[in-house]
C-alpha cells in the first residue's frame, strides 16, 4: 500500500477542508488532545456497546426497574446531565466509584492492536494527552489494548474533571489548568459533535471523528451529525490515516 494520501470522508461531511489545508492549520500546535471512546478506537467496535449495557445492568440493580424502563432513564440522565453518571450524582447522591468501576469493567480483546495509529500518534511533534469521560483505568487499559501504550503523557478522567463531564466548558478549563494547556496552540480529536464547541470557542483546532461510510455506528442520533457544523474544523474518518498525512503534509 503507497502512503494515505488525507482522510476519507463520507459524502455528508465531505465540505470539510482536506488534508492539504489541515497541514498549515496544525502547524502551531503544541499540544495534541484526543477523546478515546469511539475516537481511538472506531464507533464500529463493540467496547463502548459493552460500556453502555453494563450501565443499564447497574441501573436495573439499583432501581429495581425493567430492562426497558432503565434504559430509558440511563438515556434522559445522558442527555439532561452529560453523562449518566453525573445525572445519577446529582439526584440521588450515588458514590462514583463502584459505578464507574462496574461499567468499565469490560473484555477489550476484541479490540485490534492499530500499528498504523501507533506510529502516527508517536510522530505527532509535542505534547498528546487524552481528555475522556471515562476513567483513566479504562483509558490505560484500551491504549495497552490498542498498542498505544505510553505514547500519551497523561490521562486527563472525569474524576479528575471532578464528575463535569465534556460537553461543560468548565470541564475543559479544568484540564486546561491541570495541564498547563495553552488551547490557541492546541489540537481537539472527538468523535461528538458538541464535544467540540468548547475546545473550538477557546481555539483549539477541532477535528470530529466519524465512521468510515457503510460502518455500523453505535452511537445515539444526537451524538453524531449529518453536516459538518461550523465549530468543526476538519473531518475524517480514518485518524491514523489523517495524522499521518498531516505530518506528510508537514
């Protein structure tokens, strides 16, 4: 196979800058901050399925309530608070930690090694960080899976983010200050679209993440988009493909 020439781009999102106009916008950046459910490892993959159903087996136990019916009140507590858990806090006061402990608690072998993501992240010139919802465990368990193992130099978890999740502002200036992160000289990689409006209104450079086209995608609708929204900078469907490329390009 020659060199990836950009980053593939389904037919919905494809007003999205290509690769040539991508390797100018990035050239500033210092700091490199990726999301990692369903951005490092692809929405088609069946990790964050496996998350998702351990939250509503979590919720049936502590409500007592049917399968359906839980699932109903995981996605409402999701939408009105950010994420489930935050909901679950705020209303009734749940300890985090055997939640997010019990929901995390996955079999990640059906996740690939991605050696051409590996060398792509490794190339990257500065800092790279990870920004997630989820737990740092969870996160240096999936990068170990993954082959990305000690390519990133913190993990930056919703602990950490004292339970405010992504899409909050606050969140962001959190890890911000932990990080000593200036965002005019740094790059935003997620694969949710409102992930990004924060990172992009600070001056992050914003790339969204989405399926290759025909992939099967897990995510609920609001997650994702059918235009390219204006805070979104760039598009691809193929990280490992996009990051290379921008070093190409370079």
């Amino acid at each position: 196979m020659g060199a990836p020439t950009g980053p593939r781009l389904g037919p919905h999102l494809a007003a999205a800058p290509g690769v040539g106009a991508a390797a100018q916008r990035f050239a500033h950046v210092e700091t490199w901050v990726f999301d990692l459910d369903n951005t490092l490892y692809p929405p088609h993959s069946d990790l964050w399925p496996k998350i998702d159903d351990r939250m509503t087996v979590y919720m049936c136990h502590l409500f007592g309530l049917d399968g359906l019916s839980t699932r109903a009140l995981q996605k409402y507590y999701y939408l009105r608070h950010g994420t489930t858990l935050k909901g679950l806090v705020d209303e009734y006061g749940l300890d985090p930690a055997p939640f997010l402990d019990f929901v995390h608690d996955i079999d990640r072998s059906s996740l690939a090694p991605d050696a051409g993501l590996a060398a792509a992240v490794a190339a990257l010139p500065g800092r790279r960080l990870i920004l997630t919802n989820g737990t740092r465990d969870h996160a240096l368990r999936t990068c170990e899976q993954l082959g990305l193992a000690d390519l990133f130099e913190d993990v930056f978890d919703i602990v950490a983010a004292n339970l405010l999740p992504k899409p909050h502002p606050d969140a962001y200036e959190a890890f911000f200050d932990r990080h000593g992160v200036d965002p005019a000289r740094a790059a935003m990689f997620e694969d949710i679209p409102r992930n990004l409006l924060a990172p992009h209104a600070r001056g992050m450079v914003t790339t969204l993440v989405v399926p290759a086209e025909g992939a099967r995608d897990h995510r609920d609708p609001w997650e994702t988009a059918r235009e390219r929204p204006p805070h979104v900078d760039f598009v691809t469907d193929d990280l490992a493909a996009f990051l290379a490329a921008l070093r190409g390009g370079a």
